[in-house]
C-alpha cells in the first residue's frame, strides 16, 4: 500500500489531496480522499461524500473540476474520488474502435478509466449500427462477444467490491460514518446507479449528473433511498431519448419512482437566471420522506456543461449538497432536530423565527422549493408561510447549519 499526501492548486481550487492503494482481485486500485479543514480523527465519525469520475477522466482530472474543498470544510465532512481501471478487454477496445470508426461512438468516449457499471450494447445493436462490412468484422474479431451476445464494458472488474474495500479502509484510517453520499458524472453517474442497486451497497443518498443506468443493472427492486439525478434534453452522449448505452431516461426515472413508491411530483420552473436559453425543470417526487426523488430536466444544455463554472442558473454540486446534507430524510430527523446544530426558535412559530447568528439563510419546504432567502438580521417573518414543517439552513463562514421547525 502506498499513501501519498499532495497540496495542489489548481486555477482557484486548492485542496489537500491523499492517494491511497488497495489490492483488489489482485489488481492495485487506487483512491484520493479530500479532508476536511482541521481535520482530527480522535473528535468524532465523519461522513463522506464518494465522487464516480466520467469515463476517460481520472480521480485527479474530476477533483479538478470540483469545488470540493469548500464543500469539505462548510458539512465537516471527506469527499473520496477512486478511480477506475482502463478496459483491457481486445474485442471491447475492438468495438469502440469500430464504432469510432463509423461515426458512432459519443464524444469522450475511449477505454480509458472506464467504470464496471454494466454499461452494455448487444451485438444486434452494434451490427445494425456498423452496417454489413462492418458486422463481417464484428464477427472475425470479437468471435467471444459475437458467441455471448453482447459487449460489455469493464465486465471482468467488481467496481463494486472496490468501493466497498474502499470505505472499509477509510472507516479505519479516517474514523467516517455511516453517512455515505455516492454520486457520479456522465459514466460515473452509470456506476453511482450501478452501486446503488447492489444488494451491498453502503450509500445513504445518491446524485447523478448526466448519467445514465447500464442495460445491464437490475432496477427491478425499490431503490430504497432518495435520489436527485440531473440529466438534459439535448444530450449528445446519453441522449434522453435512449442511445448506444441508454435507454430513454424517463422510463428509468418512471420505475424508480414507482418501485419508491412515489405518487406524483411537484413541477416546478427554475427561474432563468442566466438567460442564455438554457432552462430546468424540477420535478419533485411525492414519496416517503426516506426514498425522495429529485429530477432537474435541463434543456439546451450540452453533455458536458456537467460541471461547468460558472453555473447556468443552478450548480449541480451546489444542489447535490444541500440534497445530501440539508435535505432531512427519516434517518435524519435526529440529526436536525440536534438543539446544538443551531440556535433558532420558536418552534412552533406563528408570525416571526429569530435567530442570533450571521449567515445567509434558505427557508425550503420538504421537497426542497425555497420558500424564503437572504441575509440574516436575527428575525424573520414567516407569517404568510402555511402551516406546516420547515428546514431551515443558515451558510455560515465556515459550514452549513440545517434544523426543522413548524410553522403554526
């Protein structure tokens, strides 16, 4: 095992970065953790938020699109990037070189850092696209993937097992909680659906920025947790209709919110600030409060402005933190409720909240619509809210404080 610790900048993203080593099947796979400021082991268990990097980038290139320090810092809690491996398979290197060759392969795609996310294209499918000379090389080289039916990248890796070795190793080294947040971009989006899924799996939450779920993940079952997945109309790799790896992405986001058991949702137009004719829809589903599902339907909007800065009119990483920070579940309710997270009150209030501490705050509902923003004063009329639970946050210098409070 090898354990490096770098201070990197990178344009105005500082972060102190770990890369750690485990074995796994015999393979060395590494990861990077993200402390946060002032870390110290001994003062108590810390979540953790896992990062599923896109398909040819690596742990390092991801971190580097993230402004993940500051979310560190502000929630007191570890972000941890690992990486995947390159496909070495010659008959799938074959098949996207083949698909590259006939125009066929989406931008960025390659066999480099490529997730075991049960991303899968039958054979079927890839002759229909390649065409008859093609399928005549299809069948003299990939005589194994012709015989199975399909191609499927990254098949001989468990992605799986790696995380979970992962955080088994960072429960020892870092002393984290139990509070586990997966999300994933573009293919890692594809692996953070595929651990989801796993029957063992440790994540409490789950984000998915453009991603999409491999053909050959079981969605069968209740997911069980809640979920924000962001994904654009006009997508050129994962096309919302389906594509090469997908299919459409609201008949996978329909049997998540069925199997959540969720009833209906709340839609809602975010307002366009950016006024660029980039737009998004909110889509917040009615369920139990421990299987929420958040969807943003953005339109006119590239596949890779996944994590563009500055953001159109929301920053998805913005989002996905309050989401599995802020956004109480069943779980969390002791958590928010904790008197020493912050000092607000009454509650139940009736026309007026104070508060005596500095910050910018967000009064939302609990499906996540702000309701009220701005800087706080120490009083707050509430009075024209309707009667019913709150959450309140407050963005302080250093870290997100969140309670719940009624409103009467």
């Amino acid at each position: 095992m090898f354990v490096l610790i770098l201070l990197l900048f990178f344009s105005v993203n500082t972060f102190a970065a770990t890369v750690r080593n485990i074995k796994v099947d015999e393979q060395d796979r590494i990861y990077i953790v993200v402390s946060p400021e002032n870390y110290t082991k001994e003062v108590k268990e810390r979540p953790v938020i896992v990062l599923f990097h896109p398909i040819g980038y690596s742990a390092m290139e991801f971190i580097e699109k993230c402004d993940i320090q500051d979310i560190c810092d502000r929630n007191d809690a570890f972000a941890v990037f690992p990486e995947a491996l390159d496909e070495d398979d010659d008959e799938i290197i074959t098949a996207l070189s083949t698909l590259r060759s006939y125009g066929k392969l989406p931008a960025g795609v390659n066999d480099e850092y490529v997730w075991s996310a049960g991303v899968r294209i039958e054979i079927d499918d890839l002759k229909e696209m390649v065409g008859t000379f093609g399928s005549i090389l299809i069948n003299a080289q990939m005589p194994n993937s012709v015989a199975k039916g399909y191609v499927q990248l990254n098949e001989d890796k468990d992605d799986v097992k790696f995380i979970n070795m992962m955080l088994d190793e960072m429960k020892s080294v870092y002393n984290i909680s139990d509070d586990i947040y997966v999300a994933g971009a573009s293919m890692g989006g594809a692996m953070a659906y595929k651990y989801a899924f796993s029957e063992n799996n440790k994540a409490k939450k789950v984000g998915v920025i453009h991603g999409f779920i491999g053909r050959n993940v079981d969605i069968s079952k209740p997911l069980n947790k809640p979920i924000c997945i962001f994904n654009t109309q006009t997508d050129n790799v994962a096309p919302f209709e389906g594509g090469i790896f997908n299919n459409a992405i609201t008949d996978d986001l329909n049997v998540i919110a069925v199997n959540n058991k969720c009833t209906g949702a709340d839609i809602s137009e975010l307002p366009n600030t950016a006024n660029d004719g980039i737009t998004i829809t909110k889509l917040s589903y009615t369920c139990d409060s421990s299987k929420i599902v958040w969807f943003y339907m953005v339109d006119n909007a590239d596949h890779f402005d996944l994590l563009k800065s500055p953001a159109n009119d929301i920053d998805y990483m913005e989002e996905l933190e309050y989401f599995f920070f802020s956004l109480p579940t069943t779980s969390d309710t002791k958590d928010v409720n904790n008197p020493s997270n912050i000092t607000l009150y009454p509650s139940p209030a009736t026309n007026y909240l104070y508060c005596q501490e500095e910050g910018e705050y967000e009064i939302r509902n609990l499906l996540g619509s702000i309701l009220l923003s701005g800087e706080n004063k120490g009083s707050i009329n509430i009075a024209h809210l309707p009667c019913g639970e709150y959450i309140f946050t407050l963005q302080t210098e250093t870290k997100y404080k969140r309670t719940i409070f009624i409103k009467k």
